[in-house]
C-alpha cells in the first residue's frame, strides 16, 4: 500500500514512477532513515503516542530491517518508491498495523531532512579525516626537503627560487582552509529537522531537543517552514568539497608540469603512473590528470543544486529531490581522489639535481636590487637599475654575475665587490627568514605550526 494512495482512483503511470521514485539512490541512506525512526519510536513513546512495549516491538523490528540491509538480503519491492517506504513496509510485514504507528506526526519531508543531514555529517568526518590524511603527507615530505631548492614561478615563468619544503607546505594551508569549512558548515548542519511534520510542525507532544539529543544534532530547528526546505547544508558541502577539489587541481596541475621531462622535478612511483597503448617509452601522471579533471565534475554539482535552490517557493517541493544524487557524486568523487592524491605525495620521489640545474641567475635578479637598497638606494630605483643590468645580460649573452664590476658601475656607483655574494641561491633562499619564507628555518617554524594545527582541528 502506497504511504499516499488513499486519495487517488487509478495506480500511479509507470513512466511517472519511473521519473519520481528515488529509491534507486536514496536505498545508501537506509542507516541513516532507521536510525532516525529508531529515534522517532521513542520520542513518540515518550509523547504518549504508542506505549513502552509497542515502541520496544518498533525498534526490535527496525534493527531486523537494519540488518538485513546490512547483510545485503533486504528484498525491495515494486511499490517502494523511496528508502523511507521500503523501511516502512518491511517494519510493517514484521509487526502488523502497529508499524503504521511510527509515522504518526511526521512526513517523510521532515524524514528526508533528518536522513539527508544525518549522511551529510557522516560524510564530513570521513573526508575530514582523508584530508587531514593528505596534509600528514604534505608535512612528512616537506620535512625531506627543507634545503632542497627549486625554482619558484609566477605567471608560470622562473620568478625567484624557493625550496620544495615550502612548495609542499602551500597545499598544507590550502587544505586547512579547507577543513576549516568542513568544520563549520558540520555546525549548521547539525541541526535537527525531525518534529516539523510536513511543514507545519507536529500536534503531538514530541520532545524535539531530546529527540534531536538522541540522533547527535547539536540543535533543533527553529521554524518549521524552513526545515522541511533548507538545503543550504547541501550548497555549502557542494561548494567545500569543489574548492578542495580545485585544491587538489592545482597541486595535480604542479605535479603534472614537475614530473614532465623537461622539468623532471620530481618523478611518480610507478604504481601511480601509466603508460601508452602506442608509445612505449610513455609515462603518465593520469590519475593526477583525473584529479584536475574531475574539479569539474565536483563544480557542475554545486551549480546544479544551486540552480535547483534558486526558484523554489515556500517549504518543501519535488525538486528538492535532485539534491542527493548531486551531493552522493561529489562525495563518492572526493572519496575516490583523496586516497590517490596522498599515495603520490607520499610517494614522491624528488630529483634535486634537476632543480638545482634549473635555476637561473636571473631568478637573483630581486637579491640584486635588495642589495642596493641595503646600501641605501630606494627600491623603486634599484628595481629600475637591475632591470638595465639584466637587459645588459641578454643583450651580451652574459648570466648576470659575468657582467663587469666596471658596467655595474656605470648603472650604479653603490655596487662593490661585494656583490658577487648575491649569486648563491641557497643564500638567497635562506635570507627569506621572516615567518610565512622559504628560508629553511622559517619553513622549520612552519612544519611545526602545521603539526600543531593539525592536533587542535579534529572534528
């Protein structure tokens, strides 16, 4: 028997079934909706609703179904339409009429709220954890290589040099900030709908804050109205999760130009690396590639529910049905890239001699003009000056050390022999001392914040 049936003639059209029913997607919260009607049995024992003995024969019943789920022998049948029918009719063949009771006062409106939250914040502590996974690895290979030094790069072209401990550490704090969003959209949605009925709350005595104790939410919900409808937990895990895939985008993004021969940087392990079907001498950063490519993916989701969001009229609609499907997607994704991302930072292999012999003089260039404004000169004029000194170096093909104290003298009288102590990169790296550097003791300073952030941010 349908849980709406009783106002309509005729059985609902096949094709409509086929466009309605969620059970196809929605069965994965099977644990969260039997939790939530455990719960519920005994919120409404306590409201009065159904006796102690009634609601003992309700859960006994609820935790068969759960098992049967759980052994993967629960039987769907053709009239389950979503995963609350399903639970409903089997509690139901398993106690007789009495199972019809645990509905009494709640709409599978306030139903799904309750599951769907209740999977979202399972959800949240998993990735939480796969990320902080992440971020350990960060910190073990920056340890490897405080003082191993690497060209840096902005707009992609050699800017000045930096060492791969502080390359690491960038995608370290990247993904703070993203376990720091995690962290506080979990207080937003760990919020208890359960109690609002359809949309206007229940005539039953239900005592919501214990309710909601029960089911570990933090709060209850406030109107009603809004509870049946509120999906902003939803946005705000859909736009968390597509920026810690653009996070991850962009260290695949550096991985895949690193590893390329001509920079050949670093190298993957062979288990995380693929070949061609044509080309035998052929090595591929692919899953890095999938790790870029699939930000996209984890994009379109958050502006698909966005766009679902933006037109819906006061408290529940059909519509809110596209919100798991979405959410499932980029968590299965997230899931899928995290493990993968890790064991290929946990496995790289750094190829130091190949960044060392990178390195370009010209990336000094910024040393050059520190040098002339220690002794004295404004910056904006040394930038001037050194900017000539480097166009004299590639008009004469010279590196900028080769160039004559006697034509250095000729831009600026400040520059001495002393200046032959600006060309030494380890030099360079290790003035950048001030906190946020790349100087190795700075990077030091940082490693050990970052273990201490890592200590403190545990959902």
């Amino acid at each position: 028997m349908a849980l709406w049936g009783g106002r309509f003639s005729e059985p609902t059209d096949d094709d409509m079934r086929a466009l309605q029913d969620s059970i196809g997607f929605d069965k994965r919260m099977y644990a969260q909706d039997i939790a939530g009607s455990i719960a519920y049995a005994r919120a409404i024992a306590a409201a009065g609703v159904i006796n102690p003995l009634q609601a003992v024969s309700i859960i006994d019943g609820l935790h068969k179904i759960l098992g049967e789920f759980d052994d993967g022998i629960f039987e769907f049948k053709p009239g389950d339409e979503d995963i609350h029918t399903a639970v409903e009719r089997r509690l139901i063949e398993l106690t007789g009429p009495l199972g019809g009771k645990l509905h009494t006062g709640r709409s599978r409106n306030d139903q799904v709220a309750t599951d769907f939250r209740l999977w979202a914040l399972d959800a949240v502590k998993e990735i939480d954890e796969l990320v902080m996974g992440l971020q350990v690895g960060l910190v073990e290979q920056a340890e490897k290589h405080l003082h191993t030094v690497m060209p840096g790069y902005t707009h992609m072209q050699p800017a000045q040099p930096i060492t791969m401990a502080h390359w690491l550490m960038s995608f370290f704090w990247m993904l703070s900030r993203d376990r720091e969003r995690l962290s506080d959209m979990r207080r937003r949605t760990s919020v208890s709908p359960l109690g609002s009925g359809a949309l206007a709350g229940t005539p039953f005595a239900v005592d919501r804050d214990a309710l909601a104790t029960d089911l570990g939410f933090d709060s209850v919900s406030e109107n009603s109205l809004d509870a049946v409808s509120d999906r902003d937990y939803v946005a705000e895990l859909l736009f968390a999760l597509a920026l810690t895939g653009a996070h991850l985008s962009r260290l695949a993004e550096d991985v895949i130009i690193y590893s390329n021969p001509l920079f050949g940087y670093i190298t993957l392990n062979d288990r995380y690396s693929t070949g061609s079907s044509l080309m035998p001498q052929k090595r591929n950063a692919d899953p890095m590639e999938l790790a870029r490519g699939k930000t996209g993916r984890l994009i379109g989701n958050l502006t698909r529910i966005l766009v679902v969001l933006k037109g819906l009229p006061s408290t529940y609609n059909k519509d809110l049905q596209e919100d798991k499907e979405a959410l499932f997607d980029s968590v299965d994704t997230i899931k899928l890239l995290l493990p993968v991302v890790t064991a290929i930072i946990n496995t790289l292999q750094a190829r130091p001699e190949k960044m060392r012999a990178a390195l370009d003089e010209e990336m000094l260039a910024t040393d050059m003009a520190d040098y002339l404004v220690r002794k004295g000169l404004p910056f904006r004029q040394a930038h001037h000056i050194i900017g000539e000194a480097v166009r004299l170096s590639a008009t004469h093909s010279l590196k900028l050390s080769q160039i004559p104290l006697g034509h250095l003298k000729e831009l600026s009288e400040l520059f001495e022999d002393d200046v032959a102590d600006v060309f030494n990169f380890d030099e360079s790296v290790g003035r950048r001392k001030a906190k946020g550097g790349t100087a190795p003791e700075a990077v030091a300073e940082q490693i050990s914040s970052a273990k201490n952030w890592l200590e403190t941010h545990e959902l």
